[in-house]
C-alpha cells in the first residue's frame, strides 16, 4: 500500500526531519525565516514552508551559494620571549 507524503508537519516531526532543536525552529519562526500555521493549538510547517526555509540557509560556513570567499589573513606571529 502507498504511504501519504505528509503535506505539514508538527513542531515535533519536522524538528526531528531536519535535525533542529525546538528552540532553534522558535527562534527561526520568531525573526521570520520559517514560516508556520495554527490548527487550534497545533503548531504546523507545510512542507513548502520547510523547504523554502532550508533553501533559504547558507551553504557551507557561512557562506552564501555563489559568493566567493574573502582571502584568508594568516594568523597574527606568535612572538618568542
């Protein structure tokens, strides 16, 4: 029998589909970046909602897809005394 694609999950399942700790996915909503719907008390992120938001994240450390890197300093010389 085919199984349904979820077309929202709960806080709980999309935390755990995308590795992400519950206070992360709240700061994520609070400043805008991951967008959510109330079913009652139910808090829910469509499935597009999750996949615009995990688009939205940079690539690599910290940087955007694209970008080339600004050349690395090298470190300060470590003085001898």
């Amino acid at each position: 029998m085919d199984q349904i694609a979820p077309q929202a999950y709960d806080m709980r399942s999309f935390c755990t589909a995308y590795g992400i700790s519950r206070s992360f996915a709240y700061v994520e909503i609070k400043a805008g970046r991951l967008k959510t719907r109330k079913a009652g008390r139910r808090t829910l992120i469509s499935r597009q909602a999750a996949d615009d938001w995990l688009n939205s994240l940079n690539c690599g450390v910290g940087q955007a897809p694209g970008k080339p890197r600004p050349p690395s300093s090298p470190p300060p010389a470590k003085t001898l005394r």
